[in-house]
C-alpha cells in the first residue's frame, strides 16, 4: 500500500510540478533558437463563426488593421449556419473591403469543417487562426509571421492573456493556468516544440495544413500534424491576444471538458507521437504535458485515498490533511464564490479541482466513444 501510494503521488503531481522543473532544466541545457526574418509573406486569417453578430465586425476589423502590408492580408470568414445576423454583418463589410471574403456553410458542421473549406480558398502562404471574438494586438500578425524566417518553424503559437474584469474565482484561476501554461510553452520551444496551443492566435505554412474530420481539435491535432511532418511548432510572447476569461463556473466546466474530450481523440489520431522512436523528446513532452495532465485525477484520487488509510502516520496524516484541505477550499469557492473570489488558495484549488473533474468527466465519455462536432461558443 504503502509503495502504491508515492507512485501514485507521485504521477498525479509530475506532470504540474516535476515536468515544469524538468522542461526548464532541458531548456537551458539544449536552447534551441528561432531564426526570426522581416520578409511579409502573403497572409490569409480565416474566421470561423456561429452567431458572433456581437463581435465579428470589431474581430474583422481588427485583422485588417493589422500592421503588416495591406497588399499581402486577406481575412476569410466562415459563417457556421449563423442564425443571429452575422451574415449579414460580414456581407456589409465585404462590400467595402475587397480583403474580406465570406460566405455561408450550411448546413452546420463545426469549426473544422470551416476551416478545412477556408484553407482550400487561401492565398496566402501563411494562414493565421483566429477565433471569432479575437482581438489581436496591432503587431500581432507580424511578430507570428516573423518566425516562419526559420525554415525548420512550420507552426507559431502567440500569447493568449485572459483578463478577469469581473475578480471572480474562476476567472482569476483561469488567468494564473494560462500564465502557466505560456511559461511552460516557452520552455518547450527552447527545447525544439510546444505541444499544445490555444488556437486563437496561431499561424501555420499552408503547405503543411492537413485537412481535418469535423470532429477533431484543429488546436491540438493540427500543430502535432505539423510536428510529424518533420517541423517545429513555437511560442511566440509577443504576438498578443488578450481575452476575458468565463466568469461562469458551468460554462467554464463545460468548456474544459468538451476541449479535453476533444484533445483524447487527437492523441489517439496521432499517436505515433507517443511512440520514442523517431522523436523521443518530443514522445516525453506529450506523455508529460498532455496524456499524464489528462489523467492525473486518477493517481491524485488513489493517492488521496491512501493516505487517509495510512493516515496513523504523522507523514501521510499531513499528506492527507493536505489533500482534503485543496478539496475544502474548491468547495467553499463553489457554495461561497464571493467570499472565494476574495481569497487566492480558494481561487487557486477550485480552479485546480475543476481542471481535474473535467478531465475525469470527460475520460468516461472518451471511453464511451462520444465524440463532439458542433457547441455552442463560450458556453461549453
């Protein structure tokens, strides 16, 4: 019982502590750099949409006035059977900006059914990803498309900030996971590659784009895709997108789910990356990253659940004590979010605890075989 339970404390905290510590440490042992070019490339941003009539002007908009050569940008939109006159806001703006094109796919069929139609369209040599409620930074587009001077890059993550305007706990456990998260990207890719992104401010060599089943994360798969292939997908701080985070605890849930359901499938689909022939450093990264992250519920539970066994030892008594004390401070968060918002370990350890239910919720409709095509955006 005993050596069961520091092997299973020990997976459930590797992947959030001990990985962290050892991709920093490979980081300043290997620093692999990107050879960044001023060349402007032509740039294509498509745009998928479903009913984003609230935001999809001002998201254009702000891709058009991108500082980069208004010659070598288009943007192109993908309106997903919108139903609240999205269309008739692109249609309007196409009209005065012959840089913008759009049209209709119906019936609906998700994001990477869109995409897919969009890409075949392109002109560029770059395509940039963007969400339909995406603001960039104005130099955003150029410091993306910068990276692609290194011919090994064939894919380029930017920097997703999430601000909370409203102070609530989720959104303020969101912001801390995400800065996270960007350190950890840069550390991968002085190591060689990231592997994962958001998928709001992204680039990728059109060459390189491999259509996708309507069912797969074009966030997830597409960047694995571009590393099988023999390139490298990087982080790049500088090209900024900033977002608020949900404040909704539900909505945030749900989106955790839906996107961890989503990110088990694309490592099914490419799972000869977890393989370590061919490219074991990056095979460590993803066991480390992603498959052990998604499963970490599991050992976490088991060790909690053991040391409330052993708990007539000082040692696993504290242990215990600790664990129950994380999932104490999630439930006061969630039966008392105005108190929670106001303390930061509440904050920190209901954040932590839903990461960790969603992976459990979305793991049993994994093994089911459910699989997600179309949601309804920001809200799960």
């Amino acid at each position: 019982m005993v050596i069961t339970f520091w092997l299973a404390l020990f997976l459930g905290l590797y992947p959030f502590v001990l990985y962290p510590a050892l991709a920093r440490a490979v980081a300043w042992l290997r620093r692999r750099a990107v050879c960044k070019a001023s060349d402007c490339p032509g740039v294509t941003v498509v745009i998928a949409a479903f009913n984003e009539a609230a935001c999809i002007e001002r998201t254009v908009r702000n891709k058009l006035a991108q500082h980069y050569p208004a010659d070598r940008l288009e943007v192109i939109v993908v309106s997903d059977a919108s139903e609240d006159g999205t269309d008739q806001i692109l249609e309007r703006l196409a009209a005065a900006e012959p840089r913008l094109r759009w049209w209709r796919q119906e019936p609906r069929a998700g994001k990477s059914a869109a995409l897919n139609g969009a890409i075949r369209q392109a002109h560029g040599d770059i395509v940039v990803f963007a969400d339909a409620n995406s603001v960039y930074a104005a130099d955003a587009v150029s410091y993306l498309v910068s990276n692609f001077g290194d011919r090994e890059v064939g894919y380029v993550t930017g920097k997703m900030v999430y601000g909370n305007p409203g102070g609530g706990a989720i959104g303020d456990g969101c912001s801390a996971y995400m800065r996270f998260e960007n350190w950890l990207r840069q550390q991968e890719t002085a190591i060689g590659s990231v592997v994962g992104v958001d998928g709001g401010v992204d680039a990728i060599r059109r060459e390189l784009f491999q259509e996708l089943r309507a069912d797969q994360l074009p966030d997830f798969v597409t960047p694995l895709r571009v590393v099988a292939q023999g390139y490298r997908a990087v982080f790049e701080p500088a090209a900024l997108l900033q977002e608020d985070a949900l404040e909704d605890q539900g909505a945030e849930f749900r989106m955790r789910v839906r996107v961890t359901l989503r990110a088990l499938w694309a490592l099914r689909d490419c799972r000869t990356l977890l393989s370590p022939v061919g490219n074991p450093l990056f095979a460590w990264q993803l066991w480390s990253h992603k498959v052990l992250r998604y499963l970490a519920f599991i050992p976490l539970t088991v060790a909690l659940a053991l040391s409330i066994l052993l708990a007539g030892k000082v040692l696993y008594l504290s242990i215990a004590a600790a664990g129950l004390a994380v999932l104490v401070c999630a439930a006061l968060g969630l039966l008392f979010p105005a108190a929670g918002a106001g303390v930061r370990i509440i904050r920190l350890a209901q954040y932590f605890v839903l990461l960790n239910a969603a992976s459990g919720i979305a793991t049993f409709r994994f093994l089911r075989g459910e699989r997600i095509t179309v949601w309804k955006p920001r809200t799960g």
